[in-house]
C-alpha cells in the first residue's frame, strides 16, 4: 500500500513521472494507492487560521470531502486497472484474489462520516488537524491488511527515522504517532520514502 503526498500533484512533471518511478518497483504485485491533499487541504488549514471560530471537526471533514478530487485528478493522470470508490468496492476487492497492478483508493470508501462506526475504535483518528492522509494511509492499511504501508513524501525524510521522530520533524503527522503507539506490531510495517 503506499500512500502518494497530494504536493506531487501540484508540480510540474512531478506526479507521473515520479509515480510510474515507485510503481516499476512492484509491477508483479496489487499496489493500493491513496492520494493526499496537497494544496488543496492547506488551503483549507488557512482558512482555519484566518477564521479560527470556524468548527476544527467540520474543516476535517470537508478535507476528507477535498480527497475525493485529489482522488479522482490521480486516477485521471494516472489510470490504473482498478479503481476503489465505494465501500462495496472496497469489501470486493478485499474479498477477491490479489490481482497485479493499480488500484487506486477514494478515502471515502473506508472513512466517512457515515463508515466511522464501522472503524474498530483502537483505529480510529481523531477528526481534527492532527491527523492527515498518512494516518489514513495507516488506517487502509490496517483494513486491508497490507503487507507495507509506504509514505512517499516531497520532504525530506529518512528511512531510518521512527514514526515517533518523523512526527517530531513534523514529517508526519502527530496522530498518525499515537495510533502506531498504540498498535506496534503494524507500525513497524510502515516505511517512509522520498520521492526522487
């Protein structure tokens, strides 16, 4: 599973190149692939900053809402043999024979408003700005029960670093820390990489 950073989407020449860069390296395997935000949510976070009294719950879901066309952009740029954009989607293609190549994953297939009470609550993410699609990633990840989580980040990071020290750097984010706390045995199936 690896989770692409939505700041690739907003580069030149980034997105494409970079992806089919990482995806060469798995070509004989099922490759789950999430997409973040970008700017788009960090335009959201200004928001926020300029107009604090707005509700820091619902600026999480409308970013989660943002994911949708983070994701469907992705897909568009980069097509793939399979698409997860529903929970039905997602419980068939869990369901079903791991078949080689790309499927990319709508966030709202596994977190909703309306999925969250279907999220074991050790699982769950705390709906405010501490968490970002690398604790989602974590979270498909869980449900899907990945062999690997891969964070590809436009930071720089190294993979040595511990999830608890990436957050320190800021390179994560810090809920994403507390949920790998809580679950250890998974977060050590979690690698961070820099997009070349």
């Amino acid at each position: 599973m690896i989770k692409v950073g939505g700041a690739t989407l907003f580069q030149p020449d980034g997105f494409e190149r970079q992806l089919r860069s990482v995806l060469g390296k798995y070509e004989i395997a099922q490759v789950w692939l999430l997409v973040g935000g970008g700017d788009l949510v960090e335009t959201m976070r200004t928001a926020h900053r300029i107009y604090p009294k707005l509700d820091e719950e619902e600026m999480h879901w409308r970013c989660i809402e943002l994911l949708d066309h983070t994701w469907a952009i992705a897909k568009e740029i980069f097509p793939s043999n399979q698409a997860t954009g529903s929970r039905e989607d997602l419980e068939r293609a869990t369901q079903m024979q791991a078949v080689p190549g790309v499927n990319w994953v709508r966030v709202s297939s596994f977190y909703s408003r309306s999925t969250c009470g279907l999220i074991p609550s050790p699982w769950l993410p705390k709906c405010d700005w501490s968490t970002t699609s690398d604790t989602l990633a974590w979270l498909l990840g869980k449900i899907i029960e990945a062999d690997r989580v891969i964070l590809m980040k436009q930071c720089e990071c190294d993979p040595t670093w511990t999830i608890a020290e990436a957050a320190r750097r800021g390179v994560v984010d810090p809920e994403l820390a507390r949920l790998v706390e809580a679950e250890p045995g998974f977060g050590q199936i979690i690698e961070l990489k820099r997009f070349d």
